[in-house]
C-alpha cells in the first residue's frame, strides 16, 4: 500500500505518525515536507475534499496568527488561500493512501486508512 503523510519533523503528532508507518512493511511511503514543500491550492482543497473536511476544519489555530487573521470564520476560498500562502497554517499530519484521507490527530487515526 503506498501512502503520503504531510509531515512536519517539529510536530510531535506529525513524528508519530510517522512512526507508525514507517513500522509497518506494507506501507510504501512518501514523506512530504510540507512546509518546504507546500500542496497547490487545487491539491490542498483535494485532501480537505478526501478527507471530509472543510478547509476550515484543516485550520491549525494553535501557534499560528490563525484567529488573529479572522481565519476560523472565512470562506473556504479565503482561508484555502491563506494556507497556501503560508503553510504552517495548515494543520498536520495529513495522510493519504488509497483509502482515503485523514488528520491524524491523534496519531492513531491513521489506521483508519491503512
């Protein structure tokens, strides 16, 4: 099974679900660095899409300017944006595989797609 985790290595929800699958030898991984690497804005609207969530939900509101920027309470275009412009807005990890996508807060529900 191949799956793309979203990661950020400061993140320690992001380190342990890397972990996770890292330890598993079915899983065919690729790690994406988000933060030097940022998801277009059509790629980033995907997974929130796939992942049954509003760009809203994939918000990260602590330790970013999120609230200060009036972001929890923008439309998805708005917000989309802002996530684009500056990825440590989004929140993580994110992981895909062919069965889906999830925020993997807590680490554990990735096993939901595994």
């Amino acid at each position: 099974m191949k799956a793309t985790i979203w990661h950020n290595p400061k993140c320690g929800t992001s380190r342990k679900t890397l972990a996770i699958l890292e330890n598993l030898s079915k899983v065919e991984l690729t790690v994406v660095e988000y933060l030097k690497d940022p998801p277009s804005r059509e790629r980033l609207a995907q997974l929130c899409a796939d992942a049954g969530m509003t760009p809203s939900e994939a918000l990260r509101l602590r330790g970013t300017d999120a609230e200060e920027r009036g972001l929890p309470d923008a439309d998805a275009y708005t917000v989309l944006d802002a996530m684009v412009a500056d990825p440590i807005l989004i929140n993580r990890p994110l992981v895909e595989t062919e069965k889906g996508v999830r925020l993997c807060r807590p680490q554990d529900t990735v096993l939901e797609i595994l």
